[in-house]
C-alpha cells in the first residue's frame, strides 16, 4: 500500500511501511530503542504543490493525526482559497 501511494503520487521520500532509525533522524520523528526499535509518528498533510499544510510528531502512542483532523484542515483551506478566487473574479 505504502509503495502504491508513493508511486501513484510521484513522492521521492520513503513513506510508512520500512522506515529506518535514519528515516526517522531525517524528519525529526521519535525513534524508540524499546521492543526492538520502531519509529514513532511523523505525518505530514501536504497540499499542492508539496506544501506542508500541517505536521504531527509524537514520542509516544499518543498523538496520531485523525482523519477527522485532517478533513476539517483541508475542507476549511478549499473554502479559504474558494472564497480568495471569488474575491479576485
């Protein structure tokens, strides 16, 4: 899935599944040396053009963006760049 995403949008970063204590020193995310190593949360929304809307890291199990979260940013931006186009027409 994380291969298909990647591929399908054209990215060049590594995404998800098989990220490495280097991914995770790239991006500033958490790296846990517990059970083994594992990377904790570093998401990014991104818009057009790459643009990072909005970013969450975490050192724990807590502070997952939820999809709720990032509809209601991307729905309120499209309705902020509707209502610019409107003014500017």
């Amino acid at each position: 899935m994380a291969t298909e995403v990647r591929n399908n949008n054209k990215l060049t970063f590594p995404i998800a599944y098989g990220a490495t204590k280097a991914d995770s020193d790239l991006v500033g995310a958490w790296w846990s040396e517990d059970r083994e190593g594992y990377i904790q949360p570093a998401e990014f929304l991104l818009g057009r053009g790459g643009t990072v809307l909005g970013a969450m890291y975490a050192s724990g199990p807590v502070g997952r963006m939820g999809a709720d979260e990032a509809i209601r940013l991307i729905t309120r931006r499209e309705n902020m760049r509707k209502e610019e186009d409107a003014k500017a027409n």
